[in-house]
C-alpha cells in the first residue's frame, strides 16, 4: 500500500488540475479525487492487477474523469435552483512580486493550461459530456479514443462532443483573456486607476464593449441576479459597487492570482455588521478589461485566508 500511495500522490497534483477543470468547484474536485484514490486502492492492491496497468496516469485519469461525470449530471439540477449566478470557486495563489511580471517563456508555458474564471465560466454551458469531451481533449490532450472509453460512446462522437464543447468556447460573446500578467497588470493598474477617480468616461476607456461583469453571492448578499453586459452600464455598476464598499468599515485588499490570473481579494464589512469577503477576477484582451467576476459566496471564500490589517484599499498593482 505505501508503494500504491506514493504513486498516487505523484498524480495528485494532475487529477486535481483534471477534476477542478471539469467541476469548476475544488471542494468537489478534492472529493473526486479521493474517491479516485479509494477505487485505485481497492483494483490494484493486488500486484498482478497492478502489473497490467501500464500508462498509470492515463487509469488514474480515465477513473477521475468517470466520477466527475456523474458529479457533473447530478450537479446540473443542483445549480438550475443556485440563487442568482453561479461562479466557480476561486483557487486563490499569491501574487508574483514587483519584479516577476516579465512576460516569460517558460512561465506562459507553465500557465498554458491555466482555463482562468472566464473560461470556466462558459464551461458551464456545456453538456457534462461536452465538458468532459473538450477538457480531456482540448485542454489535457487525452487521445479520443480514451475520451470515448470515459464517456461510453464511439471516437467519432467523442469527437463531435469535443467540437461543439469548443466553438461554444470561442463563441463571439464569450470573454477572451489572452493577456499575460506583464499585459494584465498594466490594464489592472489603470482599471483601479480609474475606479479611484470616480470618472465614468476614463473607466470606461479601460473596459471592452462587449464587457460582463458577473457576481456570485450564494444568496447571502445582493447581486445581480443577470449579468451587467456593455463598457458604460458595466462602468456605471463597478462605480456604484465601490462607491459602497467602504461606508460600514475600512476595505482592505491585496494583489493574487485567481486561477493563474491575475486578481485581488478584499474584505470589508457589510451594512448589517457581517464581515464581507471577495475574490475578484478578471479577463483582460488586447489592452482591456473583458470580464470582471466578483465571488463573494461566504460557502465559497472561507476557506481563505484574511487579508492582513496593512493591507488597503487600493491594492498595490
């Protein structure tokens, strides 16, 4: 079992990049991939069943990405009845320093596989068998005929499922984020710039046309309940947010990369007392902000750690 358990950890990593691609939530990723875990254990305890599996990673991915597809047909009732809208939950790293910004060969291919909220977000039109289809394919380059093996059908469907998962991926509106964190700095620097100044015009010079704010409260604070879609109105409502912000209580926020890219969290406190903490990403495109999505679902964010009392607002870019 040590020997079992040691292999297993060194695809832990990967399974969990898997599932968190697929599910969109790393509570259910993490549970995924121990129930990956415990079927590993209980088939190849025996060294003879052990000795047949030769592509180890490719068993352990096929079984993982097998349990997020029946996560992901139960969770589609699940979140027809969510209050408001639905983001995924933050995965939350620091922030690189002043000087790690440098647009970096080996740093963008590291982050190539990093789908950002954006994308995750659009994943959530998908059919769990596109989803499953396009992640493996797409993002893992899992041959079809393996994705065919997870999904119970032929290659060829399979491949159709990967297909349509991604020209709604590409789809016209969707956010595009194809900024590195040299880029996205830059644009953040001067999005925070310009929500400090209060001026709608100079806010709206940073944000796309087509730009979609989204926020995602669980029901526990107001939001949006559709996203806010256009430079102006989406100006107008960032305004307005942080306008608010401060009124019961010092906000404090500091620089992180969410999902691997580039983002702040922030807490205040809200007009009936209770603490208010928000991870706030962004998709940022040829020199503009695309998308701005704020999770403020407490079930969401507390497992985060706080931002520290030097911490103010605005958060040093």
């Amino acid at each position: 079992m040590q020997d079992l358990a040691a292999e297993f950890e060194a695809e832990r990593g990967h399974l969990l990049a898997v599932a968190q691609r697929m599910l969109g939530s790393r509570s259910e990723a993490e549970d995924a991939v121990q129930e990956t875990w415990l079927r590993y254990a209980g088939a190849l305890a025996d060294p003879a069943a052990r000795a047949q599996v030769r592509d180890l990673r490719g068993w352990l991915t096929t079984t993982c990405s097998r349990i997020c597809l029946d996560v992901l047909r139960s969770a589609r009732v699940r979140r027809e009845a969510y209050p408001g809208q639905w983001l995924p939950e933050p995965v939350v790293s620091a922030a690189p320093t002043a000087d790690g910004f440098a647009p970096d060969p080996a740093e963008r291919a590291v982050r190539a596989d990093q789908l950002g909220t954006a994308l995750l977000v659009v994943l959530e039109r998908l059919s769990p068998e596109q989803r499953v289809a396009f992640v493996l394919h797409d993002v893992f380059a899992v041959p079809f005929a393996t994705v065919a093996d997870v999904l119970g059908t032929t290659p060829a469907a399979a491949r159709q499922l990967a297909s349509r998962g991604r020209r709604a991926v590409t789809a016209p509106d969707v956010p595009r984020h194809t900024a590195d964190l040299a880029e996205q700095q830059k644009v953040l620097a001067a999005f925070v710039a310009a929500v400090e100044s209060g001026e709608l015009d100079r806010l709206v010079e940073v944000l796309a046309p087509d730009v979609v704010v989204i926020g995602d409260s669980g029901g526990h604070f107001p939001a949006a309940r559709q996203p806010v879609v256009g430079a102006e109105l989406a100006g107008r409502f960032i305004l307005g947010l942080f306008g608010q912000a401060d009124r019961h209580g010092p906000l404090r926020a500091r620089p992180v990369l969410v999902d691997g890219a580039l983002g702040w969290q922030a807490e205040t406190v809200f007009r009936d007392g209770r603490p208010l903490r928000m991870v706030t990403s962004f998709a940022v495109h040829e020199g503009r902000v695309t998308g701005v999505f704020n999770q403020l679902n407490p079930d969401k964010v507390a497992h985060l750690g706080g931002v520290g009392a030097d911490e103010d607002w605005p958060p040093r870019i």
